[in-house]
C-alpha cells in the first residue's frame, strides 16, 4: 500500500469554491465547476438507432398490443424495468408486463426459457434492459416466434449483433453518443425520453393524454447508475445529482423511500454513496438470494403500506446475504492463507468451493480483490457439468477483454462471458477449473506488472489545520455526486493520536491532533491494528472528510482509510 499525491492540471480561471475543494476539482481534470443543471444532458438524437426504436414502441403502444419488458437480477435491472414499465404505462401504453429472470434456475439475460416465458405473454414488442447485447441465438428465436425485439443495453457487444427490430447500446461501435458510460437504467431513461418526443411530435398528447414528467422517475435512474459501479462522467453526475434531489426533497417513488426507511437513511440528507452502500445492497440482495421480481414489485409500489412489507423482505434478504457471504469469505481466506504458506499468491486468482451460493460469488469476488489487489474471480456450481463465475478486476486489468483473450486462445474453455472494464461473468465446464485457473493466471501476468499489484491510494494532498473544519465537511459533500470515476476526496497528513479505542476489535475510533487545534474525531472501520500501540504515536494517515451527526448534532469526523505509522 502506498499514497501518492493526485496531479492536478493548471487552470487560469478561479472557482468559485473552497481552495481545497478547487484543488480537488482540479486534480479530476475540471478547469471550472460543471453545471449540474438537466439542460446540459446530452441529447438522446446520437444513440444510433434512437429513431426506428422509438417508432416501433410508438406504433406499438397507439396499436394496444401488450409489452413485456426483461430484466435482470441486479439493481440496474430492476431500476430498468422499473423505470420502462412506469414510463410506458404514463405514456398510455395499457398492456406492460415485465419478467425477471431467477438467477438460480435461469441465470443470465434473455435465455430461451425467458422467450417461452415472454411467447405465452402473447406481446407484441419484447424489451430488454440492462441485458440482450450478446443474446444472438435468442433474439433469433423470438423472432422466429413472431416478437418483435427492442435490445436496450449498455455491455460491450460481442462481434455479432442480436437480429433485434432495433438495438440501443451506447457502446454499440458505431454509436456516436458521447457518455458511454450510461447504466442499463440510464439507456431506458434516454429511450423514454426519446419516445416522448415521438409521441409529442404526432399528437399523442394532444388527446386528452397528459404528457409526462420523466423526471419523476430520476430517483430510480441514481439508483441503478450508483449501485451499477458505472463512472460518474458529466451526464451520469447530472442524472444522479437529480435523482438525488427528489429524494431528499422527499418526491422518491414509494419503493425507495420504504427501502430508505428500512435502511434507517435520512432522505434529507442522503448522498451518491448512501445509494451505494445502504439502499443499493438490499434491493441486489433480492436477486442474489431469492428472485429479484420482489425488489421490481417494491420500486414500482404505488404507496407506502404497499412498499413496506416488500422493502421488509429485501431487508431480510440482505441480513441472509451478509450471513452467506461472511461464511463464505472465511472459507476463501483459509484457503489463500494455505497457498501463501506454500508459496507466492497467484497474480490471477480463481476460486471455487462445493456449496458456494451462486449469488454472493460477486461479492466474494470483490472482497477478496479489496484484500489481495489483484483480479480474482469466484466460482460456483452452474447448471448440470458447468461452473458459473464473477470476476472483478483491478486497474490495468480490462475484465472483459481478459476473458476474449482466453475464450480465443483455448476454444472450449469459455462457454459463455460477458461484462465491463471492472467486472465480468463468465461460465466453464467444472471439469476444466483446475486448467482455467492456470491459465487465468497466465493471462494477468501478461497484462498486469508487479508494481500493479501494489494498492495505490491517490490522495488530494494535505489540509492546512485551519482548513479542518465542519464547514469545508459539508461544502465537499455537497460538491458531489462521488462514485467510480468520479471519486469522493481523499487527503492525508501526520497527525498525534491523542486517544484510539477498539470497538469490538472490527474497527477503531481515534482522538487525532494536529497544528494545534483541538481534537478532532475519527472512525477507522475495518481495522484491528492494536489501539494501545496507535495511542500517543505519529500517524500518517489518509482519510476522508465526513460529517458525524449524533442526537441532532452535527461534527467533524474524519473517516480514516489507512494508517502508517
């Protein structure tokens, strides 16, 4: 582990904000403040293919026919099917149906049982979200059947495209939309927005129809686009920072306001990472554990006394998740433990044990990459001889192009795989995990360098005392939204332990002194380092700048990301 100071780009414009937040800002490459405003989104007129996609769902909806959109078993899908089922039923659309795929019997995207599913529906457009991009054979097939197919997604396409009616990928290779970052949520919102325009240009709305407020729906995109890791660039920031400002205004759907009130979350005073860490684990907990058509049926209550008792059951879901995961964590450790007594770790790690739930491997995945910074990807048992897989992957590590490089270079040894930068699924025959695991290995020491296997925190500098107050605490998080890429500040500086006390030896709190001032509070979670030898010792810290509200009152606290003494 090391910190390392964030470069920043020069800029003869002076910003309006706190000198340190203006150094923040600099050092994530802004010479001056984005305006968050929703006139600065981009126009939905570059995504290729927007004009015969939003046709179709026009003749569709002025015919009657039904419409059944597909999920997924994810936050990004459910706020996706959320958000196309409510803004089609607003725009008049009187047969919306949705399915949501189990991802225990039916795993992944637009598989053919979901296409039986759909057929016996009888609709007359198909929708997915979130999902579909790599679905060839299956679109094939539900056109073969008679249903037309509209493919929205935001995964990078294989060489070949679904035979879909029409296809919405921003990272389509001859899209020219500009953020092609967008969650699965974002590219349903932009479809919506788009086939407003349609309707509104031929009189649908001059009807008697009232034309919709799809901002309305803003709350849910935040939620999918945070809780889908995807990088916060200009429009995502604007679509999070609006969604954000329904919900403490307290205009949030039922759904996530239940969801909020289950999580104990004041809504007025709710940030990117509060979607993040609290609100979006317990609606993917629905998905890993049981069926995500729970945490759908929750978004799109129609009021609280409906939303409570399934916001209840996502609640359940996650105490379960977290219950499995933890078991599951200890069993990885123990394991990787053994393989570093015998020798260095591999740079790859491939991990498999009979029993693992096939819904928290992601989670495992992403535990055990935090602890060990290197790419890691988690398996269990799939349907019949396979092995199914999560992987998350570090920087400098592409996830999705790791696993193209394999599935090449050893045909048979990849049945299936998909995903982003950061993140992949995949699935191989549990006959083939012992080769698969050498060879993942293999491949990360092709891509990856030592020096990349040693964790890096990039810290915005240090803070002058005098700057270490509530007021900078609160303008900095008000500067948000932060998420992936667009990351919540981090600075670091020595500091006197004055006081440091375990609390119930998983974290530590801390009294810290420095340039005089009075002590200030601080909260190291996740750290067992012993409190009696840090009491009295010069730190260097690196740590965040948070807000600690106890009884009504509100005080500094600096959240502690890593000790050096």
């Amino acid at each position: 582990m090391k910190i390392t100071r964030r470069q920043i780009v020069r800029s003869s414009k002076k910003m309006d904000v706190h000198p340190v937040l203006e150094r923040v800002y600099l050092g994530r490459g802004l010479t001056e403040r984005q305006d968050l405003s929703i006139k600065n989104l981009l126009h939905p007129r570059d995504l290729t293919g927007i004009v015969p996609a939003v046709k179709l769902l026009a003749d569709v909806i002025k015919s009657g026919e039904g419409i059944v959109i597909v999920g997924d078993f994810d936050a990004d899908g459910a706020t996706a099917c959320a958000v196309g089922v409510k803004a089609l039923q607003l725009m008049g659309a009187k047969n919306v149906g949705y399915v949501i795929p189990n991802r225990l019997i039916h795993g992944y995207g637009l598989t053919i049982p979901i296409v039986e599913k759909v057929k016996e529906m009888s609709p007359g457009l198909l929708i997915t979200v979130d999902s579909g991009i790599s679905n060839v054979e299956e679109v094939a097939i539900a056109r073969n059947l008679g249903i037309r197919v509209l493919i929205t997604d935001h995964h990078i396409p294989g060489a070949a495209l679904p035979p879909a009616n029409a296809i919405i990928n921003p990272n389509r290779r001859d899209d020219k939309f500009k953020s092609k970052n967008l969650a699965g949520v974002g590219v349903i919102f932009y479809v919506m927005m788009a086939l407003r325009a349609q309707l509104r240009a031929t009189g649908w709305f001059n009807l008697g129809r009232p034309e919709p407020n799809l901002t309305a729906l803003l709350d849910l995109v935040a939620l999918g686009t945070i809780a889908d890791v995807v990088p916060l660039d200009h429009n995502n920031r604007i679509l999070v920072q609006k969604g954000l400002q329904r919900i403490r205004s307290g205009n949030a759907c039922p759904g996530v306001s239940a969801i909020l009130e289950m999580a104990g979350c004041n809504h007025q005073q709710l940030v990117a990472t509060d979607l993040g860490f609290k609100i979006g684990p317990r609606l993917n907990a629905a998905g890993r554990m049981d069926d995500m058509a729970v945490g759908v049926r929750c978004l799109l209550a129609e009021s609280r006394e409906q939303a409570l008792p399934l916001a209840k059951e996502l609640n359940d879901f996650n105490l379960s998740r977290r219950s499995v995961e933890s078991k599951m964590k200890d069993q990885a450790l123990e394991n990787l433990e053994s393989i570093q007594m015998d020798g260095d770790l591999p740079w790859g790690l491939a991990l498999f044990k009979e029993g693992w739930h096939p819904g928290v491997i992601g989670i495992l995945a992403s535990r055990i990459k935090d602890k060990y910074h290197r790419p890691v990807i988690a398996f269990a048992n799939g349907d019949n001889s396979t092995l199914r897989g999560s992987m998350r992957s570090i920087p400098g590590l592409h996830a999705r192009d790791a696993l193209d490089s394999l599935a090449r270079q050893h045909p048979g040894l990849i049945l299936a795989f998909g995903g982003h930068a950061m993140a992949a699924g995949l699935k191989i025959p549990k006959n083939k995990f012992d080769f698969f695991s050498k060879e993942f290995d293999k491949e990360v020491r092709c891509r990856l360098k030592p020096e990349d296997l040693s964790e890096e925190i990039l810290s915005d500098g240090e803070i002058n005392p005098k700057d270490l107050t509530l007021s900078l605490a609160e303008e900095i998080r008000a500067a948000g939204p932060w998420g992936q890429g667009f990351p919540e500040p981090i600075f670091d500086g020595i500091f006197q332990c004055v006081e440091a006390k375990s609390l119930n030896g998983l974290h530590t709190r801390l009294k810290l002194s420095v340039g005089g001032i009075d002590p200030i509070g601080a909260i190291a979670f996740n750290c067992t380092k012993d409190a009696q030898v840090l009491s009295g010792a010069s730190l260097h810290i690196a740590y965040r700048l948070d807000v600690n509200e106890y009884q009504g009152k509100k005080s500094l606290q600096l959240n502690v990301q890593y000790i050096m003494q």
